[in-house]
C-alpha cells in the first residue's frame, strides 16, 4: 500500500516529494529518501533544488510531529513500534536527547519516530529544530549533491549513503557531546580563583608613638 502512495506521490514529482517529506517527519512510517532517490535520477540536474523543498519541507512537519507527541503521549508510539524498542529510544533519549536526534536524522528509521518522541519527552522544540536541520541538511543534500556531481551514475552511491554519513558523523556528535558536557560541568563548578584580600582584611599598622 505504501509504495502504492510512492507512486502516486511521485507523478506529482517535487510536490510530491514536499509532501512525503512534510508526512515523513509527522507519521507516515517510509522515509522522503525513497523518493528523493527517484527524482533525482530522472533529473539530476534537478538534485540541489529537489533536496532544498525536501529538507524545508521537513523542518515544516517537524512541530506537527513534536505536537502529536505532546498531546498523545507515548501510546501513538506504542502503536507504531515494538514497545521494547521505545522503551529503549526513550532510555536514549533521556540520557542524550541531543544524540538521538542527531544520529536519528542521518539514518534511514523515519523521522517521525525522533519528533514525536521529542514531543512525549518534552524536550525543547526549539532544540529539536535545531539539531533536525543540521542532521536533515546533511541527509538530504548528501543526495542531491552525489546526484548532481555524478548524474545517474550516483544511484549506486546513495544505497549506502546514510551508512557512509553514520560512520563520519557519529564520531562527530560523540565528540560534539563529550565537550559540551565537559563545558557544562565547568560552568556549574567553575574553578575557585584565589581572592586577594581586601582592604578591610588587612591588618592595620600601628601608629609610630610619639616621643
């Protein structure tokens, strides 16, 4: 039934992938890769402008998605995946929610499983869109720039492009992480700088005695 949706969605072509992007990051369960891969190589010149409305149309679906979690909860994510691995996304995410997002964005598991859990989480929204569109830029014009360097040959690329972006940008996030909670640490436990004494500390000289 989906990939009937595919079909369908690709005769409206860059609409079509505005529209599976938008769903991609709200609920439907097939990410906008599997669409962008064949318009781009129907038109590889087209590849940048069709990774930009893919990406703006993203971060568009991306509150709607935060927003059913925030209402719903985690009972909509229970009814789109094993609970087991919620349980294990939400144990994740609570430990390093920026981590999840970041990783989440670069890999094919559809989008919508990271916003919604932002959503039952409560993690900011404003972070969540932040950090979706570095991970989403990365993605989406990882494509389109294979594609329109490379035309129709890059079809063979991209089958493991979001294998080859995991294993460059997770040690980045990693690092990114470490240094940020070390600087966290050092701005809630700033070192204690010696303090010169004061005036008042000082102690005061006696008066030379009159003879």
């Amino acid at each position: 039934m989906f990939h009937d949706i595919i079909d369908a969605l690709m005769e409206f072509g860059i609409w079509g992938l505005f529209i599976h992007s938008f769903v991609d990051a709200v609920f439907f369960p097939i990410p906008a890769f599997f669409l962008q891969v064949p318009l781009s190589l129907l038109d590889p010149s087209n590849a940048l402008w069709l990774a930009t409305v893919g990406y703006i149309a993203c971060l568009l679906g991306t509150p709607f998605g935060y927003l059913i979690g925030k209402l719903l909860g985690h009972s909509v994510l229970n009814k789109l995946l094993k609970k087991s691995w919620v349980d294990a996304a939400t144990r994740m995410f609570k430990k390093s929610g920026e981590a999840a997002i970041l990783v989440g964005s670069f890999t094919p598991i559809p989008f919508k499983v990271f916003t919604i859990l932002s959503g039952c989480l409560n993690f900011p929204l404003w972070r969540l869109l932040i950090y979706a569109a570095v991970g989403r830029a990365v993605k989406f014009y990882a494509v389109g720039l294979l594609f329109y360097y490379y035309g129709r040959t890059a079809e063979g690329m991209v089958k493991d492009v979001s294998l080859y972006i995991a294993a460059i940008a997770i040690p980045v996030v990693v690092i990114f992480l470490l240094v940020k909670r070390k600087y966290g640490k050092k701005k809630e436990n700033p070192e204690e700088l010696p303090v010169a004494p004061s005036e008042s500390d000082q102690p005061l000289s006696e008066e030379p005695r009159r003879g």
